[in-house]
C-alpha cells in the first residue's frame, strides 16, 4: 500500500470529529472548537500566528501557547497537517484534513496563488513510493515560481531588451 489510511474530513463532518476527540479520550471545548473553526475555514495552510489572530477577531480570549499546545494535540489526532516553510523550513504551517488535498504555486513576482492539479502530484508520490519501496503517509508540497502572466511579462521584458541591444548594433 502506498497512500495514507489517515482520516480525511469533510467541510462539514462535525460528527466525525467529534468521534475523533471521544476516540482520543478527549473533549471538545470551546478554545478547541475555535481553532478548528478557523483552521476549517481556511482551507489552506496557515502559521500559528494567523490562526491566533483570527481566533481573536472572532472574540476568543487565547494565548499563543494554548494555540500550539491545541495544534500539537490535533496534529497527534490527525485531525490537520503540518508543514515546514520558510528558506531554512524553521516555521510550521497547518491545514485542516479536507477530503480533498489542495495544491498552489505561489508566484514569487507577484504573490499571485496558482492552484495545482492534484493529480499531478499525487502522481509523483505513487512514483516515489513504488521507485523507493516505501509507504508514504503523507505528503507536504510547496510550489514557490512564476505564474503564467508574470513568465510572459518576463519573456516579453527579455526580448525587448534583445531588441534594443540588436538596435544598438
């Protein structure tokens, strides 16, 4: 077997979450709830920090630490994914298990957010499952690139200056 048996949830699968936390010997309370409200609402990746801040906006009364220790616990629930950003993968990410995975390349020129077949990369964690001979539980990708206008704009950019240097001959 070569993909992840982890639990996926829908947008709306209150019951199965609330299974998942009774299945931990857990409860749901409200800080909890919050979280994951903003987490579900989301539905991309976001650091501790922004769903502190929109827990807040929203009236919850949290500390940072509670934000961690309650991500900690949800991760070790499977109930989101982390990943690790930043150009030395020192910040942590989190998303939500929707039932669908969501892939984006963010455009370095303009920030622009270009999503990603999923296929496509499901593809390649098949090929590196079966290439490698391992089980892969998940999978974390980040896209970082040129979206289509800014390459355009680019090539359009280069070749006038091509232009100017050959006018300049």
């Amino acid at each position: 077997m070569t993909t992840s048996n982890l639990p996926m949830f829908n947008h709306d699968d209150d019951e199965a979450i609330a299974a998942a936390f009774h299945a931990a010997g857990h409860r749901m309370t409200s800080q909890r709830k919050a979280l994951l409200d903003v987490l579900r609402a989301e539905a991309r990746f976001v650091d501790a920090e922004t769903i502190h801040q929109h827990a807040k906006q929203q009236g919850q009364n949290l500390s940072i630490a509670t934000v961690y220790r309650t991500l900690a616990l949800f991760k070790d629930m499977q109930l989101i994914d982390g990943r690790m950003v930043g150009e030395n993968q020192d910040r942590e990410e989190y998303r939500f298990r929707f039932q669908h995975e969501t892939y984006t390349l963010t455009c370095k020129r303009c920030g622009a957010v270009v999503p990603v077949e999923s296929d496509i990369v499901d593809a390649f964690r098949e090929e590196v499952a079966q290439t490698l001979g391992v089980t892969v539980l998940t999978a974390h990708s980040c896209f970082v690139g040129y979206c289509a206008h800014c390459v355009t704009a680019m090539e359009q950019g280069a070749a006038a200056r091509l232009d100017q240097r050959d006018g300049d001959d």
